[in-house]
C-alpha cells in the first residue's frame, strides 16, 4: 500500500507500574538467571515452554508469580533489558495527555467550522504524542481513567491514536507509518460533527433512520480529511473505511478484507476496543479484560488476523502489576496474564494467587 513503510525496530511497552525505560536506544540486553531476577525487571525476549507454547511476552515486567513459574518449568535463565536512561514522570505525561486533548478539540472544532486545518497543527499533535509516549510507561493508565462523558469525542479520538500507534509498533511499522496512524486516529471521527448530539448521546437503541445518519459520518470525515493540504492519501482513506470488516459486514460500503489499507485495519480495533472499554451516555465501560473477550469473540473474521492476535497478546502484558477490585469487594493486583487466554488473568488477593479461568465465582469488577 503505498505510503506505509516497514522496517524492522524494537517493541515498545509498558511493562507494570514498576520501572521505565526511557527510551529504546538506551536498552541493552542483559543474560540473567531468573532466580536473581528482580521485581520489575523487563524481558528482553518472548518465552515459550518446551512444547512451543507462549507463556510471557517480551517487554513484560518480572513480579513473584511469573519468576516462580519460570523456576518451575525449568528455566533457569532469561534476557532482561538493561536501563541506562532516566525515569519519567507519569504526572508530566497525565498533564500532556489532558493538554493533547484540549488540541484534538481545537483540531476538530477548526475542521467542523469549515475554516479548514492547516496540516501542521495535526503533524506538530501527531509527533509530540509519538515522542511523548515513546519515553513514557503511562499511556495505558491514563487510557483507563474515567473521561467526561460529554467530552467523548475528544479523548476518544486522542486514545484511538495511542492505541494504534501501538499495534504500529508491535507491527514494527516505520516511525513515518506510525505518526500516519496517529493522525489517523485522531481525525478517524471527525465527521461525526456533521451528527445530531441527540442522535450521537441517544441512551435508547438507534432506529433504523438513525442509524443510517451515523453510518454517513466516515464520509464525512473523508471529505473534511481531504480539504487538509499535505495529509497522507492513505488517512483520509483509513477515516472512510475504519468501520469496515473483513468479512465485508461493516459499513458504509461493505468492504472486504483485500479493499482495505492496513491503517483502517489498525484503527478498528482500536476504536472498537476504546469503545468497550469506556463510559458512555447509553452505557457503562467494561473492564479491559471483558472488553478483550468480547473483541476475541467477534474478532476473527471480523477484524484482520495478524493484527489481532498481536494487539491481544500484547496489550494484555500493559495491565500485570493493575490494581484492581473484584465483585467480592477485595481488591487486589494483576499477577499475570496468559497471552493466548487473555482475559483470565490470574490475579493476587491478600498473598493468595487465583486463576480466573477456574475461578469462576470470582469477577474483576473494576479497575482501580
């Protein structure tokens, strides 16, 4: 697809809350033996059992259970990344992500205006965000908080763009193909201004004719991408086809697989992901975890396959050191999470380890 380069660079991640490395070109791989692993410490490599199996994904932090099960399955040693650089700290990236907000908005509005939008503005947004968050482990806490409902649009555009840039790293896209998908997802609803806010906050199923009318917005935003001088044809057309599916059920022209570019493919599922995990008018936000079941429910077919199995076995390593609070009012931490069952973590209350996956009386109800 023309515009989108690849070439090969390193993963990047938040291991847990533990320690940052502030920035790829300062780590180094270290040989450790996992007995003298500390807490905290981030893989170097993805490990598999002895059947091929993948139990722990590079760039996950090491905690208690994940170094005892190591020990366990007999493996004694593991690479580690080495940190030379500095920590960051997470209250400055809380205030950028807030004041990226506050530009997405100004962004939007401009372009709702019909004043049009000087490419600039949406480059500058685009290349702070992927230098900000490049050096910065918090992006998924603050993609987790709680935002204002009726400010919806905004943070949801600025976390669809942090969520694909992401899957753009785990794709291990150029840094050029990645701040594309970052402008992309922040432009990829911009035509949902063209919208009633009565038909966009209904808390009542849409009818037929309503929904129709936000089927249009794609279309919208492709049109309004288009005024833009100098933005990437592949946006505009990544904004047009985001609610496309690969099985040709989306909308608004049922488009299939082969028909759409790669940062449409990325921006569905972050969009859909963002989507489930947040609060809105006509419904409540679901965990991560539930949120991850439901899109692996619906994914194949639905969403493209590589793709989706690299957001999923990556993302899910980002909650493993999260406090959270089950429905029997404990609260407690994310041990670990198994890349290939993501959605049953294994979870630490009061010292005690429980698998979710057979422990089903036992329910995150929340993040905390």
């Amino acid at each position: 697809m023309g515009g989108i380069k690849y070439n090969y660079c390193m993963n990047y991640q938040k291991s847990t809350k533990y320690v940052l490395l502030k920035g790829l070109n300062k780590m180094k791989k270290v040989k450790v033996n996992v007995a003298d692993c500390n807490e905290g410490q981030m893989l170097a490599s993805d490990i598999f059992d002895e059947t091929g199996r993948l139990i722990v994904v590079k760039n996950t932090a090491i905690n208690d259970y994940i170094k005892n099960r190591l020990l366990e399955m007999g493996i004694k040693s593991i690479y580690v990344f080495y940190n030379t650089g500095n920590h960051s700290n997470p209250v400055e990236f809380k205030e950028s992500y807030e004041d990226d907000v506050n530009l997405v908005k100004e962004i939007i509005n401009e372009l709702s205006s019909g004043k049009g939008l000087n490419y600039e503005n949406v480059k500058l947004l685009s290349d702070n965000i992927y230098e900000s968050v490049k050096t910065n482990y918090e992006i998924i806490d603050c993609l987790n908080e709680v935002k204002r409902v009726d400010e919806y649009t905004y943070y949801h555009s600025l976390n669809v763009s942090l969520y694909s840039m992401l899957i753009g790293r785990w794709l291990e896209l150029s840094e050029e193909s990645i701040k594309d998908l970052i402008q992309a997802g922040i432009l990829h609803d911009v035509g949902k201004c063209r919208i009633s806010k009565e038909i966009l906050n209904k808390k009542d199923a849409l009818l037929p004719d309503e929904f129709e009318k936000i089927k249009m917005h794609p279309v919208y935003g492709y049109v309004m991408a288009k005024t833009i001088p100098n933005l990437n044809d592949d946006i505009p057309q990544a904004i047009l086809t985001h609610h496309e599916r690969e099985d040709g059920s989306g909308y608004p022209f049922g488009l299939k697989g082969d028909e759409l570019n790669l940062y449409s493919k990325i921006i569905a599922i972050s969009d859909v992901y963002d989507a489930l995990t947040s609060e809105r008018a006509y419904k409540s936000r679901q965990t991560p975890f539930d949120s991850l079941r439901t899109i692996q429910n619906i994914g194949y077919g639905y969403f493209d396959t590589k793709i989706l199995m690299t957001f999923l076995s990556n993302i899910s390593s980002y909650y493993i050191g999260s406090k959270v609070l089950m429905n029997t009012g404990d609260s407690g931490y994310v041990a670990y999470v198994d890349p290939l069952r993501v959605y049953y973590p294994i979870v630490c209350i009061k010292s005690d380890y429980y698998d979710l996956s057979k422990e089903k009386s036992l329910k995150i109800d929340r993040m905390l």
